[in-house]
C-alpha cells in the first residue's frame, strides 16, 4: 500500500524519487569538479582537495593537491584512469592547473597563471593533447587559451577573432561547465551579467560568434552558468542567479536544429550542473535537482531520500553518475 500510495503522489504532482547514497568526506568543503572514467569517480574543490572512489563510492581516497598554495579546484579533465588535470580557479596566480599521471599519487604543475589580473573559469579538451581554457576579459575580452601539447603550452586567442563583449557581461567558474567541446573540433562557453550569451567555435577555438538566450538574466549575478548535451546531440544552456538560488524558472534553454526552446516543468532556482544517461537527464543545483525521461524536453522535480536536495556538480559516464556539492556531500549512483 505504501508502495502504491507513493506512485500515486509521484504521478499526481509530477515528481520522480530516488536513493541516494550521500556522504560527506571532507567537512566544510565545496565540491565543484566531477568526473567519471572506467568507473571511477573523481571530485574536486576547496582547498586543493581531490577525492576518487574505485568501487562506487563505498569508499573515497583523498588525494589531494599537498604543499602548493591552496585554491579551488572548480573543473577537471581526466584522459584515463591514471591521467587528470585539475583547474584552480581564483585572482591571478590561484589560477593554475596541475597534472597527475598516476592516479594522484603524485601532481605537478602544469600551467600556471600568467596574468595578475586573469581568472581561471573552466577547461575542456577534445583529447589528450588538444584543448581550451576559457578565463575573465584580460585586456576588454575574455581569455581563451588554446593549448596542442596537453596544457604544457598555451596561446591566446586573438581580441579580434571574439564578438566584442556586452556591458557588464561576465563568465561564471561555477562548476566546470561554462565551456564545453564536442567530438567534431567545435566549442562553447556562456556567459551573463545582466545578459545571457553563448558563445560558439566552429575551428577548434580560432573564431568565435555570440547568440543571446533566453534565461534570467535582470541582475550582475545572473545569466548562463553552465552548458551540456543530451545523448542525441541538443544543447543545453542553464543558469539562474547565485544570489537568489531558489527564484526563477527562466534557468534552461536548450538548442533543437537552428531553434532554440524553453523545456517546461524545470524547479526554478540556480543550475549549475546536467548529464545524461541514454534519455534520462539530471540538472542540479545547490538546493535543488531535477529529473527529465525524455533526453531533457521536459523536467520534473526529483527528490532525493524523501526530500529536495542539490549539488554543485555532476558527471555521468556509462551507467555511473557521480554528484558533489557543499560540505563535502558526495555520491555516486549506478543506473
């Protein structure tokens, strides 16, 4: 009976459940990178702090970034089970990146930031040796690095090859996802401030286009924070405002063919995060996370153990999803 009765509540009022098996490894942290390859799970944060977990998050083994300065980790790239590069994210020489080739027994310094009034937002390659890295406006543009020897080395892209900035436009380290890449040489980062942007590469990084989105965007905290794809190759754009993380339902956009399309149902609040497994996709932010059955077209709230929880980050890779967020709260959820 209890069985069916939650059924019922689930269809009446358009709600998914699910259980999941949180924790908190490190106490006060802030999880904002995640990622999952050949199963295993890696998260990143505050505090040079990386964790892994070999057995589905059983067990986690802290293998942080040891005797550097500290800062926080807000994105990672990881090319197989023993290679990783993590991005510090913060005001001039906090911005950095540091490789590990053997499962983090052991970082290195890899790039390190060269301009003091440069900030590190998010990485992304589209393999071991090619990639970007996307920054805040350097010189009245955004800084958009582009690196062919796996972050040893990194030119910039020209000012003249971006659309010039908007007034009081900026780009969000939320959680690693505010540039992404596809398989076919092509990119996008998005942006807010009073706007809503994304931003697009056909080559590899060399010219870039602006389009405005239709998110909320009315305050200079405000905008797009994140992008993603579903399995069939659509483009998502998310966002909200940080300081009003519960407020407003204009926080998802997403691109079929040449238009673009609001998915209804979606929880209003701030998104930093979505994956996909197969048509099943999951958007999240710190207070909240939804749940979509039909590759994100429409989306309905998704409570976690009983109740509305959230988290900063998420990555799916094959069946295993891995989520992270504040206080150190982790999980990693098998389909």
């Amino acid at each position: 009976m209890k069985l069916f009765m939650l059924l019922i509540s689930i269809c009446c009022f358009s709600v998914s459940a699910m259980e999941w098996r949180i924790e908190s490894i490190a106490s006060g942290a802030s999880f904002r990178g995640s990622a999952v390859f050949e199963d295993i799970a890696w998260v990143t944060g505050s505090g040079n702090r990386v964790f892994i977990s070999k057995d589905g998050g059983q067990s986690w083994q802290d293998i942080s970034v040891k005797g550097q300065p500290l800062t926080d980790f807000r994105d990672i790239e990881v090319f197989d089970a023993n290679t990783a590069i993590v991005m510090g994210a913060g005001a001039g020489g906090l911005s950095k990146l540091y490789i590990t080739k053997n499962q983090g027994l052991s970082w290195e310094l890899l790039f390190d930031n060269p301009d003091d009034l440069g900030f590190f937002n998010s990485i992304a390659f589209w393999d071991r040796n090619n990639g970007l890295l996307l920054g805040d406006p350097v010189g009245g543009c955004y800084v958009i690095l582009r690196t062919s020897d796996g972050g040893k080395t990194w030119q910039r892209i020209a000012q003249a090859e971006l659309p010039e900035m908007l007034d009081k436009e900026v780009a969000f380290a939320a959680s690693g996802n505010t540039l992404i890449v596809d398989k076919r040489s092509r990119a996008w980062f998005t942006s807010g401030g009073f706007s809503s942007s994304v931003y697009s590469s056909a080559d590899s990084g060399a010219h870039w286009r602006r389009r405005p989105v239709a998110l909320y965007d009315d305050t200079q905290t405000a905008g797009g924070y994140g992008l993603a794809f579903n399995t069939l190759g659509d483009l998502f754009v998310f966002g909200g405002d940080y300081q009003q993380r519960d407020k407003h339902d204009a926080n998802m956009v997403y691109r079929k063919g040449y238009v673009w399309h609001k998915p209804p149902g979606a929880t209003p609040g701030l998104r930093t995060a979505m994956a996909c497994y197969q048509e099943t996709c999951i958007a999240t932010g710190k207070l909240s996370t939804d749940i979509s059955h039909d590759h994100g077209y429409s989306w309905q709230p998704l409570l976690i153990n009983g109740e509305s929880q959230g988290f900063f980050t998420l990555a799916i890779d094959g069946n295993t999803l891995v989520a992270a967020g504040h206080n150190g709260r982790v999980v990693v959820h098998q389909f």
